[in-house]
C-alpha cells in the first residue's frame, strides 16, 4: 500500500516536471537564447530526479519493513541510500560538467528543485483555499 503511495507522488512530480521543465527552457531561451545543451541538461536532470526518487522510495519502503520487523530504523541503511542518491546525482552533475559543451551543469541542477517548488506551490495554494473556506464557514 505504502509503495503505491510514493509512487503515486513520484509520477505526480514527474508530471508536473515536463510543465517545469518547459518552463524553465523558455526561460533560458529569453535569458541566453535557444541551446540545445540547456535542454539535454534539463533532460538529464529530469533523468536523474526520478532515479533519487525511486531511490528514496525504496529506502522508505526498506526503512519501514526494518521497523515493522525489528522496532528500529536502520541509520546504516538511511546513510546508505542518501549516499547513493547523493552519488548519481554528482555523476551526472560530474559528466555535465566534462561535457559541458553538450550538456549544461546548471541545467541539470534545476530539476532537483522541482519538488521543492511542487510541494511549495501546492501548500500554498491548498492554504490559500482552505483559509477562504475557514473564512465563510465562520
């Protein structure tokens, strides 16, 4: 039950990161003007905001079974996954950087803002719905 729930929210911020993704290109085709290296860049970020995704929910999903079984949350296991999620991205951020001529490092350090402005956007305006709605119930 629990996996479907996280990958529910994976597929609702892989959604709404096409929307980023396009926004922020349009951006930089009015900062810098078109460049395919920014688009693969965002690609690429994209790419590897899903993997930290999927890799954050397989250390829940493992983080919650340790729980279940034994009563404790393993900090080895947490260290661990965080490590690796930390690790792909500095690979791709590393082969940006390389091939920055085709790739552009900044560009794939956008999309790992995603969730951030995701979870920021809906908060607020769930807030700014709800308190209307507190406001005319009274």
């Amino acid at each position: 039950m629990r996996g479907d729930i996280l990958l529910g929210e994976i597929r609702s911020i892989l959604k709404r990161a096409v929307f980023l993704d396009i926004a922020a290109y349009l951006i930089s085709v009015i900062v810098c003007g078109a460049s395919l290296s920014f688009a693969l860049g965002l690609l690429l970020g994209t790419a590897v905001l899903l993997t930290t995704l999927l890799l954050l929910k397989i250390s829940v999903e493992r983080m919650a079974a340790d729980a279940k079984r034994s009563g404790v949350t393993s900090q080895r296991r947490y260290l661990l996954y965080y490590a690796m999620r930390l690790g792909v991205f500095g690979a791709a951020f590393g082969a940006a950087v390389i091939l920055r001529k085709y790739i552009s490092p900044v560009a794939v350090a956008v999309p790992m803002l995603y969730p951030r402005l995701i979870y920021t956007a809906g908060a607020f305006l769930q807030g700014a719905g709800s308190s209307g709605q507190k406001r005319g119930e009274k």
